[in-house]
C-alpha cells in the first residue's frame, strides 16, 4: 500500500527539460488533461512516459473492452497491487460505468463477487487465475474468449499488464493518493488484514 512521503512528485516546471515540457503538454492536450498519478514519476524518462500513456489512452477511451470491463479490470490490479491512487481514481469511473457496487466491494475485499454477468465472471475468472497461477486453463480461456472474443481478451490480459506497470510504479514511488475510496488494508497483522 502507498504510504510515505512522496518519493517522485512533479517536477517544478522551472526545473523541466525541454523534452519534459513537451511530454506535458501532449498529455495535458489529451483526454487525460494533465500530468496525474504515476504520469509525475515517469516524467524523469519523458520519451517513456509518452509511449506508456499512449498505450492506457489507447486502452481506456478507444479500446475495444466494454467501459464496465475495463474498470472493473483496473480494479481487480489494483486490489491484487494494493494501488490505492488506481483504485481511488477508477472506482468511481467503474461504477458510473455501470458495474455493481457489490462487485466492487467484493473486489475490495479479495473475494471473488457472488452476482456476476458472464462478461464480469470472465474478467474476474481470467485475472484471479492469471495472477494466482501466472497462467490461464483452457477452460478459463476458452469462457474469456467466448464472451469477449479474441481482441476482447487480448485488451484485457494488456490492460492487466498495463496498470500492473502503473502500480508498480506509483507503489515504489508512494505516489499520494487522491480524495475517493479507499481498499481496505489485507495484509496479515494490518487492523484491517486476515
């Protein structure tokens, strides 16, 4: 979980490259409008930061994954990197795109969500396995590919590695988390944990 002092905030304007500005200023043209969370670490590699958020704008607001199943991607990485800047920010975009709050709360708490569509089942079957074995089944493909097809798949196992990219970044940067909800802390030996 973040905790700690910033270690890589934004870097004062004044104190920016030429080539830092310019990454700035093509993401605050975008439909991000700004440099936030794990953008102010990947600035120090501006060139890196650009083809990074190039790929999430692509994932997030042209891909071809249902809103609902990209969010609810994004929330499944962030509890298993317990990213709370990932989960503060899309759990509110999660759920006005229509995902069940008790899918979210489930996800939350590590447990697999009681009520699920067949799209959800397959985000959250697919995910769990692939975090937990570091592999996927054919039965757990062969149901992904059934109801998101394969360039539905695909989008999801990369929107996975990418925000799994993202909370690895803000976790060893203790990026500062924004106003929203909060996961709750799992960790053995946490007041929250098991």
């Amino acid at each position: 979980m973040t905790g700690g002092p910033d270690r890589l905030p934004l870097p004062p304007e004044e104190e920016r490259s030429a080539a830092q500005r310019a990454a700035v200023a093509e993401i605050s043209a975008g439909p991000r409008g700004g440099v936030i969370g794990p953008f102010a670490p990947l600035l120090r590699s501006p060139e890196l930061m650009t083809r990074v958020q190039k790929v999430g704008e692509h994932l997030r607001f042209a891909g071809g994954l249902s809103r609902r199943l990209f969010e609810m991607a994004v929330l499944v990485v962030s509890r298993h990197w317990d990213q709370q800047f990932e989960w503060g920010h899309h759990h509110p975009l999660a759920l006005a795109a229509g995902l069940d709050p008790a899918i979210a709360d489930a996800i939350a708490e590590n447990r697999r969500p009681a009520r699920m569509d067949a799209g959800a089942a397959a985000v959250w079957d697919l995910l769990d396995e692939l975090h937990r074995t570091r592999g996927v089944s054919d039965g757990t493909f062969d149901r992904a590919l059934a109801e998101l097809g394969d360039a539905g798949l695909v989008e999801l196992v990369v929107t996975a590695g990418y925000y799994t990219t993202l909370a690895m970044v803000m976790n060893v940067a203790r990026t500062p988390v924004p106003e929203g909800p909060l996961l709750p802390d799992l960790r053995v030996g946490s007041p929250d944990g098991r």
